[in-house]
C-alpha cells in the first residue's frame, strides 16, 4: 500500500495519458502513471503512422509510443505497471486498487483508459494483423491503393470505412452478416451510389486466407445456406464496434449507452468533480492519436486548474 496521496494519477498510457502525463509532469504535480493492461495502447499494434503531425516520413506505432514515454519520464512522471481492478470515487482523496492489492490514492485522476475495436475472434484474424487486416481505415487505408478490399460490418463505422477507402481501393466490397443496414439511411444510400462499392449480406468470415506474408482473400460463409465461398482479396478492414473502457467506472462515471464516458463540454470534466477523461475512452466521433493528445493535454490543464482551486 503507498499511503501518500497525489496530486494526479493518469491511468492509460496511449496518446492521451502520455500527453496528460507530459503537461502535468511539467506543471511540477509529478503525475503518477498507471500502465494497464496494454502499456502504449492501440497504437502498439499499428503500423506506420504517417499522418501524425512532425514526422513527415511517418513514425511506427510503437516508437511513437516510446517517446511520448521518455517525455514524460523527462519531466517527472512516475510510471507503475499493472491494472485498476477497483475505483471508489465516492469520496476524496478517490482511491484506485490494482490487481496485486495495491491501493493508490489521490486527489484528482484522469481516466485514459481508451477504447479497443471489436475484432471477429477468429484466430487468422490474428496472424494477418498488420499483414492485411486493420481495424481502421484512417490509419491503414492508404497502404491499400489500387487494391481490393472487404469492409466487414452494417453500421455506420462500416460505412464510412468503405466510402473512406474508395479514395485508394479499386473496389470495396461491404460484407454484412444480415440482410439490413444497421447504418443510418443517409450513409446507407451514399454507400449504395458509389460505383467503387458492392455489398455482400447474410454473409459472415469463416476464414481469412493468405501466404503467410499477406491476405490474399476470405473464406465467406451463408448464414442463410451454410454454404462457404472463397472471395479473392488485399484487406480486411474490421468495423463491426467499439468498446471503451470505461466498464470499471459502472455507477460512479456517467456514460452515454455504448459505454463512453460523458464529458462538460469544451471540457474534460466528468460528472465527478475532479475526475477527467480523455482519448477515446470518451470521444467515438474522432478516435485519432492526434485528438487523443489533444484532449489529454486538456484534461492535464483541467486538473491542474481543479487542484489549483482546492488550495
Ligand atoms: P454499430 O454497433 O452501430 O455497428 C456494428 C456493426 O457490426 C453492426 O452492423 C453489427 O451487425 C456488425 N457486427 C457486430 N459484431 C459482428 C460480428 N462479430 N461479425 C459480423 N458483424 C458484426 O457500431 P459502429 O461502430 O458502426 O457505430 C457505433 C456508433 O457510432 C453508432 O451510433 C453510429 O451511428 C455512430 N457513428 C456515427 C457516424 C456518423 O454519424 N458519421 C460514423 C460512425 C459511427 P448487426 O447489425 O447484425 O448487429
């Protein structure tokens, strides 16, 4: 147990913490650091990232990761592996439990906690990540130009996915595991009039096939018939969800229905005084490396201006 209480503990270390963790180690509140389960966040298992501002020849997730790090170690952060099993928020200073039984107590948290996409399950899904097949097409999509592509899924992510990708695909073809578009009829419609877009439905991935190096196609299979085609093809682009991170605040934080934490707006603010959160644990619209570190920034300024205030 380390009965001291913080200033400041940042749990989540993707784009958001670190950028929390820089600006508040820098206003002297030596922020205190909690890994979770996947130090580094989403941007681990991308590729290269070419449109992060700064890096004109385009810098690899995991090394743009790294250095967040090393700037905010620079400037005092203390960084703590493990997991937050238990938040109690009702009183302060707020009280975090890790995994092992270690409790941490502090007088304002920031929640950096992020989002995962949702991913099929299947097991060449895995061995093709990275190799073809992505979860975003913002980040991924211009690797793929001229090539032929599935976009897998019926809501309005999908949607957006595929008419994303037309601008470098010879052709996106949307797989869908129903006859109806969960999408809104707008982008729907927009989907149905691009020349560069077919649909697939009542069809799910049984398998995703390739040499080992690359995705060279999927194995599909008729929810209806049960009967199993093999469609050629250079990518899988997965937008069937995403789930923040946010379970473990249940009761405490409030949440919009899909689990994103709600924030004031122009603000970080939760409905718990002295509880910020930023990064895509409360923002669906963007879900950008680039909006994360600005909304962690934001949520270091807030903080500082609510212990400021407690003073
Ligand atoms: P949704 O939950 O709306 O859609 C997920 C889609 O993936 C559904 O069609 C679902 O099928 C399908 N799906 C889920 N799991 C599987 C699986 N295991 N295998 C195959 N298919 C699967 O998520 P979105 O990310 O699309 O949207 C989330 C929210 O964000 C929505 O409110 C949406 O409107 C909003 N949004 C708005 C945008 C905009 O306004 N421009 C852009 C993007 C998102 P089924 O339909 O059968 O359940």
């Amino acid at each position: 147990m380390d009965s001291a209480v913080r200033d400041i503990i940042i749990m989540g270390t993707g784009p958001a913490g670190y950028t929390a963790a820089i600006y508040s180690g820098r206003a002297n509140l030596k922020p205190l650091v909690i890994d979770g389960f996947q130090p580094g966040g989403q941007l681990m298992i991308t590729t290269e990232i070419e449109n992060f501002p700064g890096f004109p020849e385009g810098i690899r997730g995991p090394e743009l990761m790294g250095k967040m790090r090393d700037q905010a170690t620079k400037f005092g952060a203390e960084f703590v592996s493990g997991s937050v099993t238990e938040v109690d928020l009702s009183r302060s200073p707020f009280c975090l439990t890790l995994e092992d039984g270690r409790e941490y107590f502090t007088r304002s948290l920031i929640i950096a906690t992020g989002a995962n996409a949702k991913w099929l399950g299947i097991e060449s899904e895995n061995r093709y990540r990275g190799k073809g097949v992505s979860a975003c097409a913002t980040c991924d999509g211009f690797f793929f130009r001229d090539c032929n592509i599935v976009v897998v899924g019926g809501g309005d992510t999908a949607m957006e996915e595929a008419l994303y990708l037309t601008k470098f695909a010879s052709h996106v073809t949307l797989i869908h595991r129903r006859e109806e578009f969960r999408a809104s009829k707008i982008m729907t419609l927009r989907t149905r009039k691009n020349a560069k877009i077919s649909t697939m439905v009542n069809q799910v991935i049984d398998e995703i096939l390739g040499d080992g190096l690359k995705v060279t196609g999927i194995r599909l299979k008729n929810v209806q018939t049960g009967e199993l085609t093999i469609h050629p093809c250079d990518g899988v682009f997965l937008a069937i969800g995403h789930e923040p991170n946010s379970k473990l605040f249940n009761g405490q934080i409030d949440t919009d229905d899909y689990g994103y934490i709600l924030t004031k707006k122009s603000s970080t603010e939760t409905n718990v005084p002295g509880v910020f959160a930023c990064g895509d644990v409360q923002d669906f619209t963007y879900r950008q490396a680039v909006t994360a570190v600005g909304t962690g920034c934001m949520a270091a300024v807030d903080a500082e201006r609510f212990l400021e205030s407690m003073r």
